[in-house]
C-alpha cells in the first residue's frame, strides 16, 4: 500500500480516536503467513484483550458505513458464534485489474 493511504488511514484513525473511539491502525513491516500470519500478528497485541468485539479491515476493502450494526447482533443474539465474516466491497477497484474485475 502506498504512502498516501497509509497517512490517510492514520488520519481517518486519529480522528475517530480522539472522539474516545477504541481505533486503533497497524501495519506488519512483512508478508509473512500472508492473511493467517497478520491475524496472528494482530492478536498479539496487548489491547486486543481490553476488547469485547474486535473487526480487522484489509487494507484494500471498504466497509459500508453501518458495518457493526449490521455484524455485531449477529454475536450478541448467537453466543455460540466467535466470527462474523461479511461481504465487502473492494475500496481501491480502480488501483488494480484482479480488484476491477471482482468487485461487481
């Protein structure tokens, strides 16, 4: 991911942050273990067990606006469900052909 998105994600974050919103953004300096390696990565972090729900985003998704109200009753009225996975709609489509062509 380039440069400018990465300061637009910081400052997207930084916003909500300094509402009291629980944001935070992390960016693992490698590849390794692709997906499962940068959720493994991810948990690893002392704040994660501060939290009730957590939502990783990729990089290159966008998630609609109303995300958690739509996601989170599905864990509060099913306690035997430890995941939701939603359907996303690619954010940088434009950026690269694989993105264009998947989006629609």
């Amino acid at each position: 991911m380039g440069k400018k998105y990465q300061e637009l994600i910081s400052k997207e974050c930084a916003k909500w942050a300094s509402k009291d919103i629980n944001i935070k953004y992390e960016r693992r300096d490698n590849r390794n273990g692709y997906k499962a390696g940068a959720l493994k990565h991810g948990m690893r972090h002392s704040y994660v067990k501060q939290c009730k729900y957590l939502v990783i985003f990729d990089a290159d998704f966008q998630p609609e606006p109303d995300y958690l109200q739509r996601t989170i009753p599905f864990l509060l009225h099913n306690p035997e469900l430890a995941l939701v996975q939603a359907r996303w709609k690619f954010g940088m489509y434009t950026y690269m052909t694989i993105t264009t062509t998947t989006n629609f």
